[in-house]
C-alpha cells in the first residue's frame, strides 16, 4: 500500500525535505524542522503534503508550532485531514471484513510509538468481541496472530523484534495511527466517541462534555494520582488506564454505571490501601490488575459471570484468590510473579473452574515433591507458563512432563543439582515405569536457566524438541547443556535436539566446556550470544553444513579473544560463520 520505514524517517526523503525547506529558514531553526520532517517518519505522501504546508514558514515560532500541533493531535495540521488522511483511508477500506477493520481501529489507543505487546492486543480484541473466544482460547489466539499478519502485510502495522524477549510487539505508524483516530472519530466529527491521551502526561481525568457518547477510553502512561469522579458511560466497552504508576485511589462510584464495560486494564498501578468495588460490572470480560499493590481481589469479582481473562500477574501483596471459584466463565488466569504459589490448596480453588484453559504460575521446588498436585490432567494441561525458584534446599527436581507447556524459567535454586522428567499421573499407564524415553514438551519453546549454581547439565533438555529460545546464565558448576553420558541413558533413540531452536545465550557460565559434543543442523538457528564469563567453551557445535540460512546468524560476542580462540571443526566451518 504505502511504504514507509521503521527507525523515524528515511534518511534519503528527510534529508532532502529538510535541504528544499530550511532555504530561507533561519539557520537556528533547523532542529524544528527536523522534528516535522521526524512526524511523517519515512511516509513520502507525508513528507509532500507537509512539506507543501510549511513552504511559506520562516520564523523559528512558526516550525514549533507546526512540532507541538502534528505531536498533540496531527489532524489538525493543515493538510493532514483533508489530503492525507482520506487517500490511507483506502489501506483501510481494503481491509477484509469488519472485524480486521476494527481490530486495527483498537491499535490506536496505544501512545504514539509504542511498542505493542501482541499477546495483550489480541486479548484485547477478544475482550471486546471481534474474536469469538467459544471454540478455545488457542483458537481465538491463533485468529488474532492471522489478523495482525494481515495488517503487517498491508503496511498498517510494523513488526518490532526485540532479541530474548517473552514477548513479541508490533507498532503503528504515527500518520496511520492519526488515520486510525481519525476513522474512529466518524472521520472528525464526534472526537469523544473515543478518549485517547496515552502519554500525554495528565494528572486527572480529561473533561468529556457527554461520557454518555464515550465508548473507549485510552489513558495509559500518565499521572494520574486518584480518580474521585463517578461518569455515567452506558456505552463504554474498553477502558486502559494502566503504566498511570501514582494511581493509589478509585472512588467507589466510578464503575457503577458502566454496564457495558468489556476491557479493564488497571495494570502498573499502585492501587492499595483501598476496596475496589466492581460488582456493577456485570459485562466485563478482562480484566487487568498485574502490577499491582492489591492485597484482596476486588469487591464483587466473583459476581462477574461473564469474566473470561483475569491477569493477576506481579501481584506481591496478594493473600488470596477468595471469590475466584465463582467466575463460571474465566478461560485465562495469570499468576505468574504473584505472591501466590501452586500448592493443593490453590490447586482445589483452580479445579472449581470449569472452562480454564490457560494459568500462568509460580511453583516452588519444593512442592514439586509430590505427584498429587497434578493428578487432574485438565488442571494440568492449562499450565503453560511456569517460574520455579526459591531459595530452597532441594538438590533433585523432578518436573512433571506437563502437556500444555510452553515457558519455564528455572532461578535461584542454589543447592539444586539435578533435574528430573517424569511423567504425569494421567500418562502413566498400569506396569508402565515413570521414566521418559522419549520428547513429551510438545509445545515448550522458551527455558530460561538462572542462578542455579548446583546444576552440572541440561540433559533434560532432550526432551523438548521444539525449543525455540534457550537462555542459561550465572550458574557457577554447569559443564555441559547435553551430556552424552547422560543421554544415552535417558533416550532409547538417538535423538538430535535443537532443530527448532532460534536464539541462543549462554552468559556468566565459568566451568562451561560443551554444549553439544556432535555439529547439529541448526535449521532456524538465528542467534547466538556468548555474553560474560565462558573461558572454557571452546567449541561450538557447528560444522560447514549447520544453519540453513546462514547469512541471517548473527554470533555476538562481547569477548573478540574469546572468538579468536574458538576451535571449530575445519577451515570451511571457520570461514562459514566467521568470513574474512
């Protein structure tokens, strides 16, 4: 559709639109003018238009005016509305179907070049209903990533990857982004159908001449300290007013009249020392309160019947889920980080919910001792993000080969020096040993490995085949990811890990000395970092036949006479992954 590039604007097109508009310009201006040509960031319709407009400007007042209209509501800018706008419109009108249209509408309550998590933007969506959630959340999920494909490939949002992330993100344009407002405002004309002030550095609610015309409000990333209104908004679906982290006080009244509340983000928010009241709420849908200083679960969440996403996420000062077992609905429920822990008696509190599906959790090393915890295989297979680690005695761990999941960060367990797969009391068959002799993490594709000083190997590791990202550092005895020894005694065939596996770090490991001992294939292998102190590691496991697409490894390595030192199998290896 429109080309534009990432990273601010283009040099090539800035270069010259600042050239043709400084003539004339006074020379100590040259700043603003760089900050206009910055706001059409590459877009060259938008680079004409506004270069066009600022033609006749001389005076210095005049470029930071044009800076402070196109950073505070670009639409206004001469040109913007009236040339703009209604040729990217035709992006938008080109878009398949109604919901793709008001998926990529929602994007626009983000803050101007934000980074946008894309698990959270889909669930979203699906808070408010563009995806129909009544098949599974893994299908409502994969229905979102289909659709933020398609926006990618039509120019309106740009992927962002940022390496060893847990999350990935995606961001919008500023210009499509103001197309985007633009459109969700009936093209201008009713701008407080949507209230979006994301980063906009607000100490207080906006004023809304009618909140009863509001239908989302958007206003993460300021400084509201308390919020003592009480608006009636019989329209409202989706209201964000996370990252505002001096939030301490809500008054009682302000969700009473909001019955068609879908989407509540509270998230970075102080929120303590005070009882929320939510019971009026009886549309909602998701809810967000990770990071947070909640001791309690709000006031009436159990009568929220319709409630399909709870992110408790961060929460340090959360006692207790009490009232949780009433929301017959909840299909996601993130616990990750919180003070709690998977224990029997949170375990009997999760076995209430009937349509889970997805639980994100802490689990202490110690817990895992005993097999009851996960006898009840529909409680187990919701598991799919699990943190284990605490400062704890335990030296062998054994960890459930649980079906569901899918990331892992094992931390602190100081003392801890071996660890163990068995399998789940569900898959255990009448005669059948515990033991694994075969993959089982069907669908594990993050590890994270941390502070584990006791830890000699990762043989473990063999049983995840389709391992994406593996991260170990700090863990002072570790010798060998996979042992050789080890494996032949763990697997009846010969298997070759590692074929999906697309990042690599290893930082801080001083008595590290292989990671495998044969070259492995590699197929998708896009990065490799050797960070810290790893004097021992040698060799890497790589020979002239390793990583199908080479040109896109990068090896990064913050030792250069580590990488001189490394022995690599031949001369064409060598001259492969390290070209003169």
């Amino acid at each position: 559709m429109y080309g534009f590039t990432d990273n601010g604007a283009s040099n090539s097109d800035s270069t010259t639109v600042d050239e043709e508009i400084l003539e004339g310009v006074f020379i100590h201006s040259k700043r603003s003018v760089q900050d206009v040509a910055g706001k059409c960031r590459g877009l060259p319709l938008a680079l004409n238009v506004i270069g066009e407009t600022m033609a006749s400007k001389r005076s210095v007042q005049e470029w930071r005016r044009a800076v402070d209209v196109l950073t505070s509501s670009a639409t206004e800018f001469s040109g913007v509305e009236d040339k703009i706008l209604p040729i990217l419109k035709y992006s938008y009108d080109s878009l398949d179907g109604e919901m793709t249209k008001s998926c990529f509408l929602y994007c626009s309550l983000f803050p101007e070049d934000d980074l946008i998590d894309k698990e959270r933007l889909i669930e979203y969506w699906i808070g408010e209903g563009f995806i129909d959630e009544k098949e599974g959340r893994e299908k409502a999920m994969s229905q979102g990533y289909e659709i933020l494909g398609t926006l990618v490939r039509a120019c309106l949002l740009l992927v962002e990857e940022i390496r060893y992330a847990a999350e990935e993100y995606v961001k919008m344009h500023d210009v499509v982004r103001e197309m985007a407002m633009w459109i969700a405002s009936d093209l201008g004309k009713n701008k407080e159908r949507c209230i979006v002030q994301a980063r906009a550095g607000i100490r207080e609610i906006p004023k809304v001449k009618n909140w009863k015309d509001v239908r989302r409000i958007s206003l993460m990333a300021n400084d509201i300290q308390i919020i003592s209104e009480s608006p009636d908004c019989p329209q409202l679906t989706t209201l964000i007013l996370r990252e505002n982290r001096s939030l301490e006080e809500i008054s009682d009244g302000f969700f009473q009249s909001m019955p068609k509340l879908l989407v509540l983000d509270l998230s970075d928010c102080i929120l303590s020392g005070f009882r929320m009241d939510m019971c009026n709420l009886v549309s909602l849908r998701y809810l967000n309160l990770s990071h947070t200083s909640i001791s309690e679960l709000p006031f009436g969440l159990e009568r929220l019947k319709m409630l399909t996403h709870l992110n408790l996420e961060s929460t340090k000062c959360l006692e207790s889920l009490d009232g949780i077992s009433g929301l017959s609905s909840l299909r996601t429920l993130k616990l990750l980080d919180s003070k709690l822990r998977l224990d029997m008696s949170l375990m009997e509190a999760l076995k209430l919910l009937e349509h889970i599906e997805y639980i994100s959790v802490n689990i202490s090393t110690s817990t895992l001792v005993g097999e009851k915890l996960f006898d009840d295989p529909r409680i187990g297979r919701s598991i799919q993000q699990v943190r284990i680690g605490e400062e704890e005695s335990v030296q062998i761990m054994v960890l459930p080969a649980l079906d569901g999941l899918h990331d892992i960060f094992i931390h602190s367990c100081r003392m801890l020096e071996e660890i163990k797969i068995e399998k789940t009391p569900w898959n255990k068959m009448t005669g059948v040993t515990k033991s694994l002799t075969s993959p089982c993490f069907s669908i594990l594709t993050r590890v994270i490995i941390a502070f584990c000083d006791g830890l000699k190997d990762l043989t473990w590791l063999l049983f995840a085949s389709n391992l994406t990202q593996l991260y170990v550092h700090t863990s002072g005895r570790l010798e060998e990811i996979i042992s050789k020894e080890k494996a032949a005694s763990v697997l009846e065939n010969n298997i070759i890990p590692f074929k999906k596996l697309q990042e690599l770090a290893l930082a801080n490991l001083p008595e590290l000395k292989s990671i495998y001992w044969n070259a492995l294939p590699f197929q998708r292998l896009r990065h490799i970092q050797i960070s810290g102190s790893c004097p021992k590691l040698r060799k890497l496991p790589l020979n002239s036949k390793s990583v199908l697409n080479v040109e896109k490894l990068v090896i990064e390595c913050h030792d250069k006479e580590w990488l001189e030192r490394v022995e690599w199998e031949d001369e064409a290896t060598r001259l492969r992954f390290l070209p003169l």
